[in-house]
C-alpha cells in the first residue's frame, strides 16, 4: 500500500489503490516463485521515498527492498518530511544519510562516494546501494541456493555489470564516454528514460497526489520487470552458457595443438564469456576462432574472434582471398571441400561440415 505524507502535522493518508508485489508483477505476466513474500501476522513494515518527481533508481530500489524478507510487502510511504523519514523502517534516495545499519539509502549528501566495489568504480544510487545490500539475497532466493554458492556470487556481479552499473551512472550524471565530443545520436530508449516519462506531464490538469503515486506504482512495475528478468536471464541462460565456453575452452588443445581453436559443443551465447574466461584462465594465445554448429541449417560456421567485446574488429579475420566467395567458388580458392560462405568482413565463414569448417580455421591461422 502507498501512502503519502504531507503537511506540518505529518499526517499519512492512503491511496485508493493497493500496491503489491503481485499487482507489479501482473505487468510483466510472469510472478517469481519469491516474489510475493509470506504471509505474515506482524504489522507491515514502512519504507520511504521522496515524493514529487520520481526516478529510476528510487522506483527500482523499492521494488528490490520489497523482495526481500525483512521487508516483503512493506508499504512505500512518499514524502520529504524528515520527521515523518526519522519512523520508517527504511529509507530510500531521500533524507541525506547512508548507515545501512539504520536501514538507510541517500546517496546526494556532499561526502557520498559509495561504490560496488569488486572493480567497479561508478558511485551507487538508491538502486546501487539496495543492491550491494541486498542483492545477493535476492539472487539466492530466485536460484534457490544459499547466498554463500559461487553461482549467487558470479550472478550479483554480472547482474551489477549488465544491468544496475547504468541505472547508477546515470542517476549521478557520469558520462559513458571519456570526451567532450557530442555523441552522434541521441538514446532515449534506455529505462531511466522510460521511467521519466511515467511522471505527470506538467499540463495534466490532475497533480494530486494519489495520481503521483499511481504514476510510480507504474515506475516500481517497470523497474522491477526489467531487473528480474534480467535475473532470470542471467540464472537461466547466462550461467548455463559460462559453464560450457568454460568446459570447451579448457578442452582447446584437445581439439586443435593451437590452442588457437575452440569448438563450441552445444550453441550458446559464448563472446562475453570467453573473453572473461579467457582472462581468469590466463589463456596464451588467446583463441582466433570459434566453431559452433548452425541448428537450423545444420552446418558449421567459424567465427572470428573479435579483438574485444565492443569491437567489430576481429583477432585474425578469415583471409582476404575468400572473403564474398560462396559455395564452389570458395571450395576451389581454399581448396576446402564443402564451403557455404565467407562474409565480406571475414568476421565468419561456413561449412556444410564439422571437418570442413575445422580445415577451413586451421588453414586461416596460417594465412
């Protein structure tokens, strides 16, 4: 339930309208098996906000702090009122004080230069701080393990990388990029964008209040649709993927004495992991390429490695000589049998075979 405090004798009124989990939820039509809490007979505790104006970090922070137990179903109560702040149970972007001992997430008082840590270096918003907090609480129950497993580890900071290391930066107005250039296109589809939008638009003749709170109810349903999904990604698809670019690349020389040569034995998003993982194994050389089987046209494909993860620019691009060739053309100038394809870039070739796409790596490293 939202409630509003306004006014010198700090009053709370309630909205007419319930804020649940479930209601959040309902938005992105799929309910986490934690997300709706216990049922409990204790009085429901209160966690704080500013009202007026809202943001992403503030809306996505109290969506997260409700998904944990000490908090599950606690009421969100908007306002500035710093006797009203001083009874909450928690406080989130407002007040001026950050003592996660006391429950409380400002992150605007002059001296706060509170990071992720773990290499990160952005400063944290309301988000950041619930998250460094409780994330890995909140990680641990949607994997169903206990907070100290290496997977809940690996996920919070994947999770903190891919997702809240933005929502951070942009709250405290970091740039992306180290230049005083303007960038080249504009990007206003990012989710604090998507969250701004949800305030009330100033020539809505209706400010109240009650339609303030409706509009951050939709800001909390937003956020937090976003941020489990990527938890469930990341749980369901991320870390399964690692544990296979793991297996093969440790298996590299098994496949080719290069080392320079990795073959992928089930499909799956591997260039992220691969360049992590290529780092913590401290693999030398690094692979040039990947091979991986193309379920829906059941061939191979050799990918180039790019030089990073941001590049398009390769390790060792497939050779000039095959680049646009397709077919018998391009089994005549290798000399490989079965060829499909090579792009024009030479960022990835075909092959109607294991054993042709394999030729056609090995002879690329020595071209």
């Amino acid at each position: 339930m939202f409630r509003v405090a306004k006014g010198l004798n700090h009053k709370l009124f309630n909205s007419h309208r319930p804020l649940t989990l479930s209601l959040l939820l309902m938005a992105n039509a799929r309910v986490s098996a934690f997300s709706a809490g216990s049922p409990t007979t204790a009085p429901r505790k209160l966690v704080g906000t500013h009202n007026g104006s809202f943001h992403c970090d503030e809306a996505l922070g109290c969506f997260m702090i409700r998904l944990t137990k000490n908090f599950a179903a606690a009421e969100i109560v908007r306002t500035r009122d710093p006797q009203v702040l001083e009874t909450l149970d928690a406080v989130l972007d407002v007040g001026g004080v950050y003592d996660p001992s006391r429950e409380r997430y400002d992150h605007h008082q002059k001296g706060f230069e509170e990071v992720f840590g773990h290499g990160f270096t952005t400063k944290l918003s309301s988000a950041g701080l619930i998250y460094k907090h409780y994330g890995k609480e909140i990680i641990a129950r949607e994997l169903q393990l206990d907070e100290g497993h290496p997977d809940v580890h690996r996920l919070f900071l994947a999770i903190y990388k891919s997702f809240m290391e933005g929502i951070d930066a942009i709250d405290n107005g970091i740039n992306q990029y180290d230049t005083d250039q303007p960038p080249r296109y504009l990007n206003n589809t990012h989710l604090s964008t998507r969250v701004g939008r949800l305030n009330l638009d100033w020539i809505d003749p209706d400010q109240s209040s009650e339609k303030e709170n409706e509009a951050f109810q939709r800001a909390m349903a937003l956020t937090g649709s976003e941020f489990l999904d990527s938890v469930r990604f990341h749980a369901n698809s991320w870390l399964p993927a690692r544990s296979i670019v793991m297996e093969c690349l440790a298996a590299r020389r098994e496949i080719d004495p290069s080392g320079e040569i990795m073959v992928l034995n089930r499909f799956c998003p591997w260039k992220l992991h691969l360049f992590e993982l290529e780092e913590e194994m401290k693999i030398d050389p690094p692979i040039k390429y990947v091979l991986y089987q193309d379920d829906r046209g059941k061939q191979w494909r050799v990918q180039a490695v790019a030089i990073s993860p941001d590049k398009f620019e390769s390790r060792k691009p497939l050779p000039s000589q095959w680049r646009g060739l397709r077919d018998e053309q391009l089994s005549n100038e290798s000399g490989i049998p079965g060829c499909v394809f090579v792009h024009m870039s030479g960022f990835i070739g075909g092959n109607q075979s294991y054993e042709g796409a394999m030729a056609m790596a090995r002879a690329a490293l020595k071209l």
